[in-house]
C-alpha cells in the first residue's frame, strides 16, 4: 500500500469516473429497509467468530478490516450499527477511538423530523421544503444545500430508527427557529442527547465491534486507481497498518488530515469551526467536485458544513443521526461490492 500525491490522486479518481449515486442504490437492498428491518430475514444478529471474540478478549492488534471507523461517538457507534444491519460481520469493523472528548456526551435537546405520523394526527402542516428553508436559514445560507436536503428528507426514517433503539420520544413540539411544530424531545424530559448515545451505546456494545483505544488516525492509504485500500493509525503500540476497503471519519479533530487530501469544506461565520463537505451518500466531497471512492463522513468532521452559520434547534441530533445511518449503509454496501472474489 502507498500514499498518493493529491494530483495523482486526483487523476486517477477523474479516470475512473464518479460513482453512478449511493451504493446501496445500486444493490436490491437499499438503506430505506435496512434502517427498519435490521436483520428480519434471519432472525438473528450477526456476531463475530470465536476466533473474533478471542482477538477481541486478548487485545490483540487487527491488521485488516472491512470498515474502519475513525470516531467512537454518536455518529460512529450508529454508522456501525447499521453497517452491521445490513450485514457486515461485526468482527470485521473497527472503530478506532482516541479517548477523551469524544466520547463526551451528545448534546442537544430535541431531534427534528418533517412530515411525520405524528404532525398529521395533530393537524400540522409540514413538509421537507419547508424544514430545509428553515435549515437554510438559521445557517446563513452557508449551509450544503445538498447536506440539508439529505437531512430534511431522511429526518423521519431516522426517527422511527432511534425509536427502535429503544429511545423514548414525546409527541411533537415547536423549537425555536421553526416554522412548525417538527421537534420531539426525551419522553421523560432528561437530556434526549444523553439518552440517545446512552441507547446506542448499549446497542453497540451487545454487536460485539471491534474498538481500537487510544488510537488514532495518522494516515489515509490508497490503491492505483485512488481508492481507499487502508490506514496508518497510531497508538500504545506505536503505528501499524490495516487493511480496509471503507473508511469513515466522524472525529473533527481529523480535520486537518482531511484537508491534506484537498477535500472540500465550509468554515463557520466565526472562523473557527470547519466541516467537510459530503453528498447525500456521505461521500466526502473534493476540492474539484469528485469524490475519494471509499472515504465518508458523518458527525462532528461535516457539522459546520451542515449547520451553516448556525444549527437551527433540533438540527444537531437530526443531522448525527441522519449522516451516521446513511455512512453505516454505504459503507457497508461499498464494502461487500468491492470485496476480493472468493
């Protein structure tokens, strides 16, 4: 494996063309039914091998996976468990964390959803558009046009897919900023941002993932054609290598490693907060356009992308969660389509 220059990078993606839209558009099974049924068609859960479970146990170092996931935070822990909803063998991803703020607890109090089950009983009128023009502009316009509409349009997928988490929402209100009553907050008033992670959490930890601590990302690796082919990570043990065919970043703090490969990205009004740009399929989007076949963001790294200026109330819990289910599927179904033939 070997790193690439930017322009050779650049080059060899161009050569090889955009993906023709999402992966999981070009799969019978699409992200729509994984979110709801998980694993309905076995009855089971996917669980690592023994051999898995005994690496796991002792510690010891992983030298090949097929989805590493740089951030063990909200967006994280949901892109794995979707990743394995739509069945990636759990023993197969690794999430590499650095520790400290991290993992510190999701905030935010409500979680936006339009066009809801629960509006039309109540007699509110709301729709996609109208979330996206009140999303648009609480950020000042600066916003990803393209992120928002993902956002708005997968807010009510994602909130039946927290519920079946196991979070308890209350009936819809209105937040600050929105033209609409499009908000749920925790059903017994605590912090819905705590008891989101706090259910994801649980569900992550029964699956059994692979979880690198005090690790961190140092470097992204690439194939001839400009794919993602690996990672150089460091940590108690020095740097090592592993082999991956998907890589998603959701820590901010990778910012700065992102840029090295001339993503695209927006700064904040402030100066001080930057997001990486991602598509609707949480492919990370470059300085010219293209796309880096293999890398994703969700989280923290795209907020000021999302966000804009400003997130409109509600926004920052609807967006972790809409990004990390979207990044889970796809780079799930990247990585089954591009695994070695048998």
């Amino acid at each position: 494996m070997r790193k690439k220059t930017y322009a050779a990078l650049a080059a060899a993606v161009l050569a090889a063309g955009a993906l023709a839209g999402c992966s999981s558009q070009n799969t019978e099974k699409g992200k729509g039914t994984a979110a709801s049924e998980g694993t309905e068609e076995t009855g089971e859960t996917a669980v690592p091998s023994s051999e898995a479970q005994e690496r796991q146990a002792e510690g010891a170092e992983i030298s090949d996976a097929d989805i590493v996931i740089a951030g063990g935070d909200a967006a994280g822990m949901a892109a794995a468990i979707q990743a394995v909803a739509e069945g990636t063998d759990p023993s197969k991803i690794l999430v590499l964390e650095k520790g400290g703020a991290e993992k510190s607890a999701l905030s935010g109090e409500s979680f936006n959803a339009a066009d809801t089950d629960e509006q039309a009983e109540a007699g509110i009128e709301d729709s996609v558009d109208a979330f996206i023009t009140d999303t648009m502009a609480a950020g000042g316009g600066k916003n990803s046009q393209e992120m928002v509409e993902h956002m708005a349009e997968s807010g009510r997928e994602a909130l039946v897919w927290l519920r079946d988490q196991g979070v308890e929402l209350s009936g819809v209100t209105q937040a600050e900023g929105s033209s609409v009553a499009r908000s749920y907050q925790a059903a017994d008033g605590g912090n819905l941002g705590e008891e989101i992670e706090a259910k994801l959490q649980e569900k992550f930890d029964s699956l059994n993932v692979n979880v690198a601590e005090n690790t961190e990302l140092a470097q992204v690796l690439y194939g001839a054609d400009g794919e993602v082919t690996g990672v150089k990570v460091k940590g108690d043990k020095g740097e090592q290598e592993i082999t991956c065919r998907a890589l998603l970043v959701t820590d901010v703090d990778y910012i700065d490693l992102l840029e090295d490969l001339a993503v695209s990205y927006v700064t904040d009004e402030s100066g001080a907060n930057k997001g990486i740009l991602v598509d609707s399929c949480a492919n990370v989007v470059t300085a010219d356009g293209g796309e880096i076949p293999g890398l994703y963001g969700a989280g923290a790294v795209i907020d000021a992308a999302l966000h804009g200026d400003k997130a409109l109330a509600g926004n920052e819990l609807t967006g972790t969660i809409a990004f990390g289910m979207t990044a889970g599927t796809e780079t799930a179904i990247y990585a089954q389509d591009n695994a070695p033939e048998a």
